[in-house]
C-alpha cells in the first residue's frame, strides 16, 4: 500500500472497510479454516463436559442440599428465642413491660435480615439452571445442528476428492467422459459443503455472542438481589456497588453488541451471497472433454511462453490444496497426503494441519531459485508435477550442503496444473529481474526454517520429514515464556500475574491463536508466511488492507532484535503492545523489521459512524495515532487516525460514556467507552492533542508516566469521592455527625490547587493596582486565545491599538517575531517583541466609524511587548511598555497596559490543568494603569488640577473602546476557527509565540529592549486639539443627517424588497385594492360632510326664528270662481279690465297676504271637518259591529241548541246570514 493511499484511508477514517476473515477462509477451505472450526468444536465439548455438567451435578446434589440444611438451621436458632419471651414474662426481670418486646422485635427483626441476606445468594440453583437451558436450547443446539450438518457435507466431499484420484497404469489413458462426470460430481459436493461451511461461520458467531449474553445474564439476575428496600421508606441500599457497576457496564456493552449484530444480518447474508457465487463461478469445471484427456497434454504448452516476453512487476502469489506423495512408516506403498502449499514473497512452502486437526503447523519455506519444476506424466495419478529442490546451505554454521529433495504433487484439475508451473515460473523470472544486493533476492536462494518447535510439522510421513528441519534457529516459544497449557487449553505462565492478564481474541481462533500472538515478543519481521501468522490471520494475504504506510515498511535487511520496552513499562501493556502488533502489523507481508511504536494505552469502546451502526472496536493509542480494531460477528476492520487531525474531543452532556471526536470539518465520530473510566480516557487524549501541538513532544518512557500519572490522579479522586459518599451513605442516620461531614464537604467544595490560588491572588493584586480593567470570558482554552492576540501571524496588533492609524482590518498577517533575550536588571531570559506602530491622533479619537481618513499628523512609535509569566494552558501575564501623552495645559500622562489571560477555576478541570491540558473557556483581562507624573522625577503626582482630572478621565473612558476593538478582533478570529479543536486552529492560524532564531536585532531594537527608560511621547498641540473639537462637532452632525437620509432610504429600500418579493399577480392585486379602497373612501368621506353640513344647518335653522321661512298649507279659490262662479273670467282673454286687475293684485302685498291668511284658516277647518268626521263613522261602526257580534253570538246558540228550528224557519236563517254578511264587510271597511 502506498503512502498515498495510507492518507486517503487517514481522512476517510469515517469510512468503514470490513473484511470477513473467516468467510474467506471458509471459501478457500484451508487449514486455518479448519482448525479454527475443530478448535471450536472442542471447546464446546470441554464447556459442555468439563463445566455444564459438573456446575449442574454440584448444585444438584450438594449445594442445594446444603444451603437448605443451612436455612434450617438458622431458623431453629431464631425460633428459640420465643421461649425466651415467655420466660421473661413470669417477673423473673426487672423491665418486665419492654424486654419481651425488645426481644420480639429482635427476633422478628433478624429473622427478616436472614431472609434478606439469603435472597443475595445462589439458593437451589434455579436462576443459573433456567440461563444454562436458554443457552442450550437457543445455542448450542442450534450449534450442534449446523455442524452435524458441516461435517456430513466435509465428509461427502473429502471421500469424493481421494476417490478421484484413482490409480491409473502409466502412459494409458482413462475415460474422459467418467473423469468429466466425477469433476462435475466433486463441484456439486464442494459447493454444498461451502454453503455448510459459511452457515457453521455464522453459527459460531452466533454462538459465541450468545455465550456472552449467557454470562451477562446469569451474573446481572444475581447482582440483582444484592440490594436491600428500606422498610419504612423507599431508600435502597446496594450491598455490592462495584459489581453492580461494573456489570450494568457490561450489560450495556452487549446490549450494544446484539443490536450491532442485528444491522449486520443483512450484511452478512449478503457476504454469504457473494463468496458462493463468486466460488460456484471460479470452481466450475470445464465442459471441454479435451482437458479430461490425459494423453493429449502435452507439457510444452503447459506454460504460456508468451508470459515471459512481460515484465514482472510483482512477487506473484499462488496457494492451494496439493495432493502430495509420501510415505508412511517403512512401508513401500506410496501415500497420498493434502497440504496447503503456497508461493509467495518468492519462497515456496506447505502449511498442514496438526495432528489433533486444531491448529496449524509449518515446513520448511525454500526460496523459488532453489526449486525446479517440471510436468510428471509418468505417475501413477492424473496432473502431477514433480519439485526439485536443489541442496542448499541451511545450517551456515556448518556449511553441509543438502542433497536434493524431489517432492511429486498432483492437482485436481488440468487448469490448477497449468496455474502452478506459471506461478513457478513467473515467481523465478521476477526475481531474477531484482537487484541481486537486495533482501528479496536473497531470500530465493535461501532455505527457512520453522521460528519456533510448536508450529513446526510433527507429520510422520517422510516427506514432510525431510522439509521440516528444526534446527538451532528452531526455539521453543512455551520455554521462552516459561509457559505451558492447562487443562483448558489455556496459556499458563510461571508468573501469576501474566496468567491473569487476557488478550482480545484474534480473527482465527485456534489451539495455538494465543501462543501465535506472544510470538511476536520474539518476531521482528513478517516478510515470510508463517504458521503463527496463519493461526491469527488465516492464510490469505490481506496486505492491501494493511494500515502501514511506506515510511513505515524499513527496506533492508531484518534483525533478530526485539525492542526492549520502558522500565516503567507494565507487564499488561507489554501484552497489549504485543497483542497490537500480532493485530496491526502481522498482516502486512512487506514489513522486514517492526516499526519502534509503543502503546501507551487502550480502552474498549463501541465504534458510531452513523446513526443506525455501531461496532465494537478496540482503540490502540501510541503518541501519533489511534488504531481502531473492529471485529463483530467475524467482520474485520484495521482503521488508523493521526492525533494531530483531532481538533477536539468532547464528552456528550447526556451520556458519560460517549465521546464525540471533532476534525477541522466538524464532528466526524462517536464512541462509546466501556470497561474504562470514560474521564481517564477523556484526558489522556486530550493529553496528547496538546502534546502533538508542541515542537518538542513528549515521548516513550516520560510520555507513558504522564499518562500514568493522569490515570492514578483521575481514579483517586473519583475513589475518594465514593468513599465520602458512603460514608456520608452510613452515618446519615447520625445526626452527632452530621456537622463533620458539611465541614468534609465544604473542604472538598473549596479545594483548590496552589496554581489556581496563586493565579487569583495575582489578578487582585493587578486589580488594585490599575485605574481600570476591563475583562470577558472566551470559549477557548487560555493557550489558544494567547495565540490569537499575541500569534506571530495574528493582525490583533496594531489593529487594536486605539491610537493606530486606520487600515483595513484582518488585513495581510505581518508576521510579527518574538525573540528572546535576557534581562540586564534581573538576569533572565525574556520573551519580547517590538511592534511598529503608525500612529493617527484624532482618527479612532472622534469615532468616526469605518470612514478611512488620512491624517497628515500620523508618526511612527515602537511599543514593546514582553511575557512575564506564562504557565502553559494556565496562566498568561503580558506586558506593554507605557506610552507617554503631552496634553495642553496638563503634565504628562502615562499609560501602562497589562494582559492576563487565565482559564476560569473549575474543580472539574483541576486534573486537566494540572497537566497543562487545553480547558474549553478562558478569561482575559486588560489592566490599564493611567497616572499624571512629574516629566522631571518620573513620580505619580497626587493632586491633580480639576483639567487633567478631566483630561485623566476622558483617557481612561476611550480605554473602554480600545478594549471593544480587541475584542472584534477577537470574535473575527473564534468565527473563522469555528466550534471545535479551536485552540489548534488558533496555532495555525495566527502562528506562535516561538522565538525566530533567524530574527536579527538591530542596535535600536536592542538598546530599546534593554533600557525601558526611553519614553515614547506622544503630544497633541493646541492646533491638533482644536481640529479634534471641530471634527468631533462636524462628525457628530454629519452622523445625524446621514443617519436620517439612511433611516429613509431604509424605508424605501424596506418597501422595494417588499414589492420585489411580490410576485405579478400580487402586485396587480395590490394596486386595485388600493385603487378601490381610495374611490371607496372618497365616497365615504362626501357622505358624511355632506350629511354633517345638513345636520349643521338644521341646527342653526332650529336655534334662529326663521318665521320667513315657515311654510304652511293653503288651499285657495280662483278668482273667477269667486267672481262669477262659473269660471269665464279665467278662460276669457277679451276682457280686458279683468286682466288689468289680476296683474294689478300679483303685485299687492296686502292683498296676498289677507288671501293667505283665509286660505289657511279654510285648510285647518277642513281638516277639523274631517277629523270630526272620521271620529263619528268609527264611533257608528263600532256600535254596529257590536250589534252584529250580539246577533251572530244568538244565531250560533240557537243553532247549537235549536237547529231545527232554523233550518225550518227561512227567514230567522237568511236574517242569521245577513248578519255575517254584514260583519265581514264591516272589517274589511276596517282594515
């Protein structure tokens, strides 16, 4: 893998690549396949034979009986204690009202805390009897049904394989078309059996999961009842408070772990899917009955010789099942036996099963120059062909050559026959295509032995004899670890302590997996397949899925040297580092010699690259990366992270547990931490975040004792703080005591570490100090804020210095060094730097806004910056040289300036800050310190005049805005960097505070530095003030009209994005609205002045006596009617003395008027006549209509008594009808 792909996996860590290990070994059907399957096989017999039985027979039969004598027992002694109580009641006692009842109580009392005690207790067996029939009804049968059913499908298969190759008499051929048939019948039975086999896989993933869930439930229902309910109240007290911990832990971890195996049934099927098809495809014999023809091959086109014409880049790797040919014993008969032989990394050698079938064993490895290979048509099987390999120089002390060794093998198939001699040859010509000085070319002509004697072949058949030398390079591992194996096929060590120690299980699991894994104490290359490889990995290369990048892979000669760990090294982390290796780095086929990296710790934790998966993983941490070890339910995965990505890491505020990891893009992991202390494991990494930040890290020895260090602090504290909980817990009911414990707690409420103390003192002390301070708290640790304001690249000087002329903020970084020097007065080393300020004094003084004004008064100054004390992600305290001001009429002004910035005291963050790790908030404050002093004496004045006290107070009150342009800069620079990993950011970000030793000081800067008695004076003369006042006075009212132009054009503009997010049809809708509200309102607004004007001049009208107005009813006679009473004068137009009079009268007054008042009084008079006689038809109608009533009223009684008396009188009835007649056309007169 190259160094490019190693970065693209580093920052796709959140890309999840998963591998089934033993599915793929499955497919092959190789030996570590096998083993693993019979090893697993076995243990079930031993868990079954050697602890299901006897834990089931002990309860059973002793300690049942057992624990009922006992309960027994304990109630016959309590039960005599009522004779007691009688006795005492007879006078023979003093107290002879209460000690009865004291001693009924008691025994009542005790008898229910036996009960209680006893229920903590296994009693007879049920609970664990129940857990054990769950576990073999919903495991282990299952298992045993799926590897009946394996091995039924194995056998099938392995009898048609060594059926097949029957013997046939040379130089003849046999039936192709049988030879056909059985090839076809061999694939249907292989395939059958992969899918047996890729079932048991899954099993045994199951069962093992199962097998945990056995354990955690049979534990979690006895801890159960290790608690006890208070009888008078709902407190409950827990008998066993760290084994309830420890196992709600672990109930969590396989919850998560059974829901993590349910989102991977599909995967898994899935998986399953695609190995059978890609084997059913791959194994498929042919059709063609030529290939079944053993007298047509013909062995020179065995080989392609087209494959030589190309170059050979890599080593080409070959593996597979060979029937190979050997004898047993001193028999003559020739036997043939299958092994698992391979090409690879240019050697050529066999894995074989071991005797017992549960782990896998090695020969001899030789490499492929020492071999000649050729087809062998005269043996007595069908596709054999014969390994020469040439004598060599094994043994170098001795020198002995060898004599050749001629191994024949036979393939099952023309096609694998054809597959090995390329492999053969291609395998020769790329290396005699090497460099001839390389390790690689070396190995080809060389002869391997077996590392170690436990992984060396024991066969008894001769050829493996002869390839398998143990000889002096042939150690024992077990005498190397003083170690031997139990009953259990344990490893059991001479020291306890190693005993006690477990190792997380491998991806193959077989007799020999741990023992693999502990060859690595003794193993410093991996160039070579080895058998310790194979029981941990199997035997496939799955070097493309290696985490090592090409820095790491050392191309040179290996070394039996093995590194020597730190005398603080522990023997756990011995084993973990170990464990890490045999994990991260066995793997890779190209590592000669292992990189020097030290596991500093490791924690458990479960893997959430989304929301719905989650994975069990083992994180492995050295100084500069986390490696991430996932296996669920078979599945694989190696992921590799750099420390120096991780910009934070947070701990989740709901769950204590979880920890969210944080890159420059934000969140990008979360991890559950299990059977750790999540806070130890919080802080730890946080440790070394910080440390990958620094130029010289910490590492190896003083590195790890650190981490220990934070370790033991972390888990006392939290030892010392359940210690006082229950303590507080037991003497709660003693109320003597209960002043100790609030003095116990408020001496841990005020605990605080000297440097915390010291740190408050000091910023007092400044406080009092100063005329006044200004101060915030930031969401970033103390160092990363210090680099923001003080950072080589950081623009926050001068562009937060008040008198510095104007430019664009945040401009280019202008890369202000820090140099180092040492004090002439006191002797030590300093920190400075010299900024070079471009002065404007009235720019920023009139505020004038972001306005750029270019000030002919603007000068340089040099302003000093020095630390006086610094305490890494604790405590900052710099320090600004004064500068002088000259004011008119005033002696001089002098301002000093000082910079603390600190993190904010927590009892949370005591162990962070006390090894210097980055808190998440810091506090910064600004002192200023502005006097009046003597220019002659250099002494503070004490009475000042009434001007310069004002002059004073004006300086101090723009201090306030200096402060506020920090502070911009400062939320600019927390914007760009974000939310997470801030305090990295702000490194990079806005450089550090290193000295530059190419930094190169001048004799100004130099005298300036030494000497701080050369004062920077700055003078505002009358004329400066003057124009201050005046531009102050024009700003001020040019802000107000722009402020109101800019209020109106906000309207407008308010208005125009109002209209512009209209869409047409609003808009059209709109403007007829308000077309239509104006005609309305027109309307409405006539209406009512008009009806007002009405209502006005009725008023008016009623308030005057408007008699020339009144108008009256006249009703008048025509002259002629009155004259000749026939009306001729007013038809006749002849005569003219009439016509003279009327227009004679039209014009007297008088004459009208008098004519008016009679035609009035005529008009009332009529209407009194008719009033009058209305009023008398009403009141003759009435008195008729009363009448009628009466007669009707008669005719209906005398028609309700008497109706024959009607009917035969016709007059009396038509008299009756005309009565009604009457009636009703008398209401309708009515009406």
């Amino acid at each position: 893998m190259t160094s490019d792909s190693n970065r693209n996996q580093e920052t796709e860590f959140k890309q999840l690549k998963l591998i089934s290990v033993t599915f793929k070994e499955a497919s092959l059907d190789s030996p570590s396949f096998r083993a693993t399957v019979n090893y697993f096989e076995h243990r079930i017999d031993i868990f079954q034979k050697l602890w299901l039985e006897k834990i089931s027979e002990f309860i059973r039969e002793k300690y049942s009986p057992a624990f009922q004598n006992f309960e027994t027992h304990v109630g016959v002694m309590v039960s005599n204690m009522d004779p007691l109580t009688k006795l005492f009641n007879t006078g023979m006692i003093s107290n002879q009202l209460y000690t009865p009842i004291l001693v009924d109580n008691t025994t009542s009392d005790y008898s229910e805390l036996q009960t209680h005690f006893t229920r903590t207790l296994i009693r007879d067996g049920s609970v664990l009897s129940e857990c054990l029939t769950q576990l073999n009804d919903n495991c282990i049968s299952v298992y045993r049904t799926s590897r009946k059913k394996f091995e039924k499908t194995q056998k099938i298969y392995d009898d048609l394989l060594f059926k097949s190759n029957i013997l046939i008499k040379p130089n003849l051929d046999v039936d192709p078309e049988a030879s056909m048939k059985m090839a076809f019948a061999i694939f249907e039975a292989k395939m059958k059996y992969l899918k047996a086999a890729l079932d048991l896989v899954d099993v045994i993933a199951s069962t093992k999961l199962q097998l945990d869930e056995f354990v955690v439930n049979t534990i979690s229902r006895i801890s159960d009842n290790n608690t006890i309910k208070q009888k008078f109240s709902s407190e409950v007290i827990d008998l066993s408070p760290k084994m309830t911990k420890y196992v709600n832990d672990y109930k969590q971890w396989m919850l998560r772990t059974a829901n993590a195996a349910k989102e991977l049934k599909s995967e898994i099927e899935s998986a399953k899917k695609q190995i059978y098809d890609y084997v059913e495809e791959r194994a498929r014999p042919s059709t063609d009955i030529l290939e079944y023809t053993i007298s047509r091959i013909n062995s020179e086109s065995l080989i392609n010789k087209k494959i030589f014409d190309l170059k050979v880049r890599k080593a080409p790797e070959k593996a597979g099942w060979l029937f190979m040919k050997t004898y047993i014993g001193s028999s003559t008969k020739p036997t043939w036996v299958r092994n698992w032989c391979f090409i690879q990394n240019s050697v050529f050698g066999m894995f074989v099963l071991s005797d017992t079938k549960t782990y896998v064993q090695e020969t001899d490895k030789f490499g492929v120059l020492l071999t000649h290979v050729r087809y062998e048509p005269d043996e007595d099987r069908k596709y054999c062909f014969e390994v020469k390999i040439l004598g060599n120089k094994y043994s170098e002390e001795t020198g002995d050559n060898e004599k050749d060794l001629t191994i024949v093998f036979h393939t099952e198939s023309l096609r694998e026959l054809k597959s090995w001699l390329t492999a053969f040859a291609l395998a020769q010509r790329y290396v005699l295509g090497l460099n001839k000085n390389s390790y690689e070319y070396d190995v080809a002509f060389r002869r391997f032995s077996p590392d170690f004697l436990e992984f060396a072949s024991t066969s008894s058949n001769s050829v493996e004899k002869m390839i398998t030398s143990n000889d002096d390079n042939t150690r024992s591992l077990l005498e190397l670890l003083n170690a031997e194996f139990s009953e259990y096929d344990s490893l059991k060590f001479a020291n306890e302590e190693l005993s006690k120690i477990y190792i997380q299980s491998t991806m193959i699991s077989t007799k020999l997996s741990k023992l693999a894994t502990f060859s690595h104490l003794f193993q410093n290359s991996n160039w070579l397949p080895s058998a310790p490889i194979a029981n941990i990995w199997g035997v496939t290369n799955w070097t493309a899925y290696s985490v090592l990048d090409s820095s790491t892979i050392l191309k040179g000669m290996t070394t039996d040297s093995v590194e020597d760990y730190p005398p603080n090294y522990p023997n756990a982390m011995k084993i973990s580092d170990i464990e890490f290796k045999s994990i991260f780095f066995s793997i890779d086929h190209r590592v000669l010699k292992y990189p020097d990296l030290l596991i500093l710790f490791k924690f458990s934790s479960f893997w959430c690259p989304n929301e719905r998966q989650s994975f069990s993983t083992i994180c492995y941490v050295t100084d500069s990366h986390i490696y991430c070890f996932t296996n669920t339910n078979g599945f694989i995965s190696l992921l590799k992270n750099k420390i120096a990505n991780i910009q934070n890491i947070e701990q989740d505020k709901n769950e204590s547990n979880l920890l969210h990891f944080h890159d420059s893009n934000g969140p990008y992991i979360s991890i559950y931490i299990h059977f750790d202390e999540p806070k130890v494991i919080l802080t730890k990494l946080k440790y070394l975040t910080k440390n990958r930040c620094i130029k010289q890290p910490k590492q190896g020895s003083e590195l790890y004792s650190i981490l220990s260090k934070i370790e033991t602090t972390i888990l006392n504290q939290k030892k010392e703080e359940t210690e006082r909980l229950e303590n507080e817990l037991i003497t709660r009911s003693k109320p003597n005591q209960s002043v100790k414990i609030n003095e116990e707690a408020v001496k841990s409420f005020w605990d605080m570490n000297e440097e915390s103390y010291n740190t408050i003192l000091r910023s007092k002390e400044l406080q009092d100090k100063s005329t006044a301070h200004h101060s915030n708290t930031y969401e970033i640790g103390s160092k990363g804020l210090t680099h923001i304001i003080f950072g080589n690249r950081s623009d926050a000087f001068p562009t937060a210095f008040y008198l510095a002329k104007k430019k664009k903020v945040y401009d280019k970084n202008i890369g202000l060094s820090w140099m180092r020097d040492v004090d002439e007065k006191t002797g030590e080393d300093i920190l400075y730097r010299t900024l070079s300020i471009e002065l404007s004094l009235f720019d920023r003084l009139i505020n004038v806004g972001s306005n750029k004004v270019t000030s002919v008064d603007s000068n340089s100054i040099s302003v000093k910056q020095r630390f006086v004390k610094a305490l890494e992600n604790n405590y900052y305290e710099i320090e600004q040289s004064p500068i002088y001001i000259k004011l008119p009429l005033c002696r001089l002004l002098r301002g000093e300036q000082r910079y603390t910035i600190t993190e904010p005291y927590d009892p949370e963050y005591q162990i962070a800050s006390k090894f210097s790790i980055p808190n998440s908030k810091s506090f910064l404050t600004v002192f200023y310190n502005i006097n009046i002093i003597d220019a002659k004496t250099g002494n503070v004045v004490t009475r000042e005049r009434l001007h310069e006290k004002i002059m004073k107070k004006l300086v101090i009150s723009r201090c306030r805005y200096e402060y506020m342009w920090l502070k911009k800069v400062i939320k600019y620079y927390l914007e760009r960097i974000g939310k997470h990993g801030r305090t990295i950011k702000a490194i990079k970000m806005c450089g550090d505070f290193t000295p530059d030793p190419a930094a190169v000081k001048d004799d100004i800067t130099k005298n300036s530095v030494k000497n701080d008695d050369e004062k920077v004076i700055i003078v505002y003369s009358y004329t400066l003030i003057l124009r201050i006042i005046l531009k102050y006075a024009f700003s001020k009212f040019a802000n107000v009209i722009l402020l109101s132009v800019r209020g109106m054009f906000g309207i407008v503009q308010l208005l125009g994005t109002g209209f512009a997010d209209m869409s047409k049809f609003s808009l059209i809708l709109l403007f007829f609205t308000i077309l239509l509200n104006s005609f309305l309102s027109s309307r409405s607004n006539l209406t009512y002045w008009t009806t007002k004007r009405v209502n006005v001049f009725f008023d008016n009208f009623l308030k005057e006596d408007n008699n020339d107005l009144r108008m009256d009813r006249l009703i008048m006679l025509h002259e002629d009617e009155l004259i000749g009473g026939n009306g001729d004068y007013n038809s006749n137009e002849s005569l003219p003395a009439w016509l003279k009079y009327k227009q004679k009268m039209f014009h007297d007054t008088e004459f009208k008027e008098n004519r008016y008042e009679i035609s009035s009084k005529r008009n009332k008079i009529l209407i009194e006549l008719k009033l009058l006689k209305n009023m008398e038809r009403e009141l003759v109608h009435e008195r008729f209509q009363e009448f009628l009533e009466k007669e009707i009223e008669r005719c209906n009684l005398l028609k309700e008594n008497a109706g024959e008396v009607i009917s035969n009188d016709p007059k009396l009835s038509n008299y009756c009808k005309n009565c009604e007649e009457e009636y009703d056309n008398l209401k309708s007169l009515l009406l």
